[in-house]
C-alpha cells in the first residue's frame, strides 16, 4: 500500500459508502437519471476541476476560473446575439482567449516572482468585471445549434441522459489523465510541486512549465464556460460565483496534497461526484436546509487534510527510523 | 460524516414516511431562489404550512440565488419522480431544457411570482401579482380618500429602472390620470429602503415649504413608507392626518404605523402565491382542468379600518 494513494483510497471509500447510504434510503439514487444528471449539473465544475488538480499538483493555485466561466458565458452570448457568428466560431476565440489570459497569468507568476494566489485573484476581478462590461443582464442563447447540442444525449436505459456535456466532461478527465500520468509535460507539473529548485536542477523547464499550467487551467475554463452555456442557454455576468472554491475542494477531497507534489485526476472525478451527491440527496430529502451541503463538504475537507497531514508526518516518521536503523 | 448525518435523516425520514403513507400524501418539488428579503422568507413559510395543511409532502431546495442549483434541484425532482414542480425561477432565461425535461416525464410545472421567457408551453401556468394594478389599486385609493379635494402628492419610487418601480409607477399614474385635484409635484427615487425614504422625504419637505403643500406620499414599498413617516414627525407634522401615506408590499411594520395612526393605507404584494399554485394542480391532476397561462393574485387594499393590529400579530411570525 503506497501511502500517496492512500486518500485516492479514502475518497473512493468514502464515495461509496455515500452512495450505499442514499441508496438504502432512496433507491431511486440508483437510476440511471441521478447518474446522468450526476454527470450533467457537474459536468462545468468537473472541467475546471481538471485544470484546478494540475494547478494545485504543481504548488499553485487558480483563483480566476470561476469569473472565467462567468465571462465565457456573457462573452457567447452577447456575440451570438450582436454578430452573425457561427456558435463554433465564437467558442474558437472564447478558447484562444481564455489560453492566453491563463498563460498571461502563468508568465505574471513566474517571471514577475508573484504568489499565484493575488495573480489569480487579480485575474478573478479583471474577468469578471470584462463580464459585467459586456452587460449585466442575463442574455439568453437562443441560436439553433445551441438546441441542436442540447438535444444531443443518449438515452440510457431507465431514461436518464448521458447529454453532450457531460461526456465532454469524462472525455476531459480521461485526457487529463493520460496528460499528468503519461506525458513529459505531466512529470514536470509533479517535480514543479516537489519544489521548485529541486525541479530545475532535474533540468525542468520552470518557465514554460509553469504558463503551460496556467494556459491548460485557462484553456479548460474557457471550455467549461462554453459547457455551462450550453447548460443553460444564456450568459450572465452574476453566475458561477465561488466555482473556483468548489474546484479546489473537488480537488482536495479527490486526494491532491494541497501544497503540491501529490494526486490524481481520477480523484477529483470522485471529489466532484461526492459533492453533486450530497446536494442530490439533501433534494431528495427535501426537509434539510440546502446550507447542509456547504457544511458536509467543510467536514470532509476538514477531514482530508487532516488525513494529509497525518500521512506526511507518519512517512517522516518512517524516513527518520530509517536513517536511524542505518 | 455523511453516513452519521444520513442515519439521522433515515430516521426522521422513515418515521414520516409512516405519517404520510395515511393520506393520498402527494410530491411536490419546491425550488426556491433563496432568503434574500423579508418577503421570500414569508414565501416559504407559507409554502411550507400550505403544503401542511393540503396533506402535500413538500420537498423543499433552497437555491442560494444560483441558478445551476435550481436546475440541479429540477432535475433532481425529476428523477424523484415527483407529482409536480413549483419554481420561482432566479432569472428569466436557460430554462428551456429542464422545463422540456419536466415536460417528457409529465411532470407540470407552476411559476411563482417570476416569469421565465420560454415558451409557455413549457409550464402549467403562473402565480404572480400584476404590478401595474397594485399601483392603480394604491392610486384608486387616494382617489376615494380625497373625493374631490385639491392635493398635492409626492411620490418615493422604487429603484430606478426596476420592473416594480416601473409598473406600481405606471399604475397610480393610470389611476389619476382624469383626476384634475391630484397632482405628483415631486417624485424620486428611494432606493426601496428605509434610510433612503427617510432622506429623501427630507427634502421633499424642505422643498414643498416645510410639508405644508404636501396633502399625501405614494411611496413603491412599506419600508420607505416607515422611513418617510420618521422624516414627517421629525419635521413636526403628523404623518396620516397632515400628510396621508399609502404603500404597497403590506409587510408587517407598516401595520404597526397604521394601528398608530401614522399610515392610512397599504396594497398587498401577497406572498401565499403557492396558496393558488397548489389548487391550480388539484383541479388539474383531478380532471385535467388546465389553469389559464397566468393566474393573477389579489392586490388587497388595508386601511386603518381593517384592524392593523390582528393582521400585524398574524403576520409577524411568516419570517418577513
């Protein structure tokens, strides 16, 4: 048993006890409808929360998605309704766009020797006031690819919906996956999170490491933008306020080390899960205050980094039997 | 964490699913934008005891003024397989696709007090209030009250640009169009609070020779109202004889200044709008009566003569 992926573990534990729990008190949070609108309302936060896992496996952290989606949103809007714009035109500028902010945040950290936390949050206000210039109200979508993308899905057996963003979603993971696990690029982003001297005595390109990260977490905020657009059918300059805190603890509860250096994709994919079924069952039940989930989630995240904290201090504790016995 | 909270929920659960397996106990799904005024609360409260007293099991989500909750929420009453929906939809518009989803699991669906722009065979009907005729019913009032008599009125608008301080604008002046008597001399905006009626009253009292040419205030909402009659007493005048004061929204302070004598009237912006939902769904699931696209609730006028003291006693506890 590795202790890094002892939380991975836990998580996925976790995970289905949870479910084991809804289950026996609601079976119908085994259809395959609350799976498919598992995959579904989560399916914008779970795409960010990808970018979010390589950000804080690296040591940083990405304050800006949450207002990225946001602009993303108004952004579409406002040129589907202005401009005779094909809707796949506009998200291939959306997308260049929100790459070269994340990769213009990357290069502010690196070469101006800037804490990622106030670059980002600069980043926050600067996306979400371009927002609000774009217009305050809501505007709706209402261009015909947008129904034709909507009516996209795959009707599972039991009538619930595999929709177009959600496989968007699971196709994102999977290539997140393959990218931290399979790839230069990937064992760059995990020495980065070792610590940053170590990494360029390896012979890891710091700079170009570091705005690759940010322009992938920018790229993929773009694409969550578009994502919860097509979810719901209009931009807003008021939505999606605090998703950057939903991912980073998506992120944490799927098992990544907060200060860098250690976790898996495939973690956050479970964090993400856990939290849509927490709000999934405080509906069903009906009674409780919908607050309970915030609450629960402050609990788990609690938890896990307790759990961090206690696995590092038992493997120093190992380390130092070690060097003693020799 | 979850398991331990849940084993609680289980039990409250199982012990009222044995309360309502009595009565033909029916679902309802209710998606609520939040507790963001004293009015939404009141909302839900009465919701809530509605439900209570059809022997209707509500469910209940609380949308923290996120609109990716309220659809997370339908879509998980979808999948409940509830009897029916209630939303009070945060914003106007990206309904389209969970309302068609609601639409194919044959699941109605009841707007309250907000309007989505989809097409409106996505929905059952809607319960609101016509702004526009809460300003005339507060207009009409006046009309009565002076019966001829010159008078001069100021008027505290709500904030600038919104739908209700528009339309409750639009319907007073509908009102007393042909009245040659009543005349706005001033109008300005008071922001639909407290501190601001009571600031801008101050002027309106320097500017009009100390009160004296002012005959009545038509103020958007009770919470100027309350803030203007502070700014009346402290300019020495008596606010309801001096000045008369009518209102919309009906809360429950205003009540209290009417029982004092210090407000004459006020126009009730209802929140029991599941009260009318709730039967619109019976007659339909009974004979598939359908309701028609907008069910307009009652714009009740109170005046001092109503008892202001038993309806403000009766109104306290809502949560407003």
């Amino acid at each position: 048993m590795n202790a890094r992926s002892l939380p991975l573990l836990a998580t996925v534990i976790i995970f289905l006890l949870a479910y084991a729990v809804c289950y026996s008190q609601y079976p119908a949070m085994l259809s395959t409808r609350v799976i498919g609108n598992l995959l579904t309302d989560n399916a914008f936060l779970g795409i960010v929360a990808v970018g979010m896992t390589f950000v804080i496996i690296s040591g940083g952290i990405d304050l800006s998605v949450g207002s990225v989606i946001a602009f993303s949103g108004v952004f579409i809007a406002v040129l589907l309704r202005d401009t005779g714009l094909h809707p796949v035109a506009v998200f291939a500028m959306l997308l260049v766009i929100t790459t070269l902010f994340g990769a213009a945040m990357g290069a502010t950290i690196h070469y101006l020797e800037m804490p990622p936390f106030i670059v980002t949050l600069a980043g926050m206000f600067l996306a979400r006031g371009m927002a609000y210039v774009l217009t305050i109200d809501s505007v709706p979508i209402t261009h015909e690819f947008y129904g034709r993308l909507q009516d996209f899905y795959y009707l599972m057996p039991g009538r619930g919906r595999l929709t177009l963003i959600g496989g968007i979603m699971l196709l994102v993971f999977l290539t997140g996956m393959i990218l931290a696990h399979r790839t230069r690029f990937g064992m760059n982003v995990y020495a980065l999170g070792g610590g940053v001297q170590t990494a360029r005595l390896m012979g890891v390109p710091v700079a170009r490491t570091t705005i690759q990260i940010y322009a992938l977490s920018g790229f993929l905020a773009g694409l969550s933008g578009i994502v919860f657009s097509i979810y719901t059918s209009a931009g807003y300059s008021l939505s999606t306020v605090g998703v950057e805190l939903d991912a980073i603890a998506a992120v944490v509860i799927g098992g990544t080390l907060l200060t860098g250096g250690s976790g898996f994709v495939a973690g956050t994919l479970i964090g993400v899960m856990i939290m849509g079924l927490i709000q999934t069952y405080i509906i069903f039940d009906g009674t409780l205050s919908s607050w309970w989930t915030k609450i629960v989630i402050g609990f788990l995240l609690f938890a896990f980094i307790v759990l961090q904290k206690g696995l590092v201090w038992i493997a120093d504790r190992n380390a130092g039997a070690l060097k003693s016995a020799r | 964490m979850l398991s331990r909270k849940a084993w609680i929920g289980a039990g409250v659960l199982a012990s009222m699913a044995f309360m309502a397996s009595g009565a033909v106990a029916q679902t309802i799904g209710f998606s609520q934008i939040g507790s963001e005024s004293g009015w939404r609360a009141a909302e839900t409260t009465l919701t809530r005891q509605q439900a209570q007293e059809r022997g209707i099991d509500l469910k209940f989500a609380d949308a923290q003024q996120k609109q990716e909750n309220q659809i997370k929420a339908l879509r998980s009453f979808i999948a409940q397989g509830v009897d029916a929906i209630l939303i009070a939809p945060v914003v106007a518009t990206g309904w389209d696709a969970v309302l068609k989803e609601a639409k194919e699991a044959e699941i109605p669906v009841v707007l309250l007090d907000r309007m989505v722009d989809s097409s409106d065979d996505l929905y059952l009907t809607a319960v609101g209030s016509d702004l526009v005729h809460e300003g005339k019913v507060a207009g009409e009032w006046l009309v009565s009250e002076t019966n001829g008599k010159e008078c001069n009125i100021v008027e505290l608008q709500g904030t600038t640009g919104s739908s209700p301080a528009i339309d409750r604008k639009k319907g007073f002046e509908e009102a007393i169009a042909d009245k040659s008597n009543l005349k706005i001399v001033r109008s300005q905006t008071g922001d639909f609070t407290r501190a601001k009626g009571k600031e801008v009253m101050e002027s309106f009292l320097k500017a009009e020779n100390g009160g004296r040419n002012i005959c009545a205030l038509y103020a958007h909402n009770d919470d100027m109202a309350v803030g203007a009659i502070q700014a009346i007493k402290e300019a020495g005048l008596k606010p309801g004889e001096d000045i008369l004061i009518v209102s919309i929204d009906a809360v429950p302070d205003i009540f209290l200044a009417m029982a004092a004598g210090e407000a004459n009237a006020t126009v009730e912006l209802t929140p029991n709008m599941a009260g009318p939902a709730f039967d619109a769904l019976a007659a339909f699931m009974k004979d598939g009566t359908t309701p028609p696209k907008f069910i307009q609730t009652e714009s009740k006028l109170y005046t001092q003569a109503d008892d202001p003291k038993a309806v403000y006693e009766a109104k306290k506890d809502l949560g407003y």
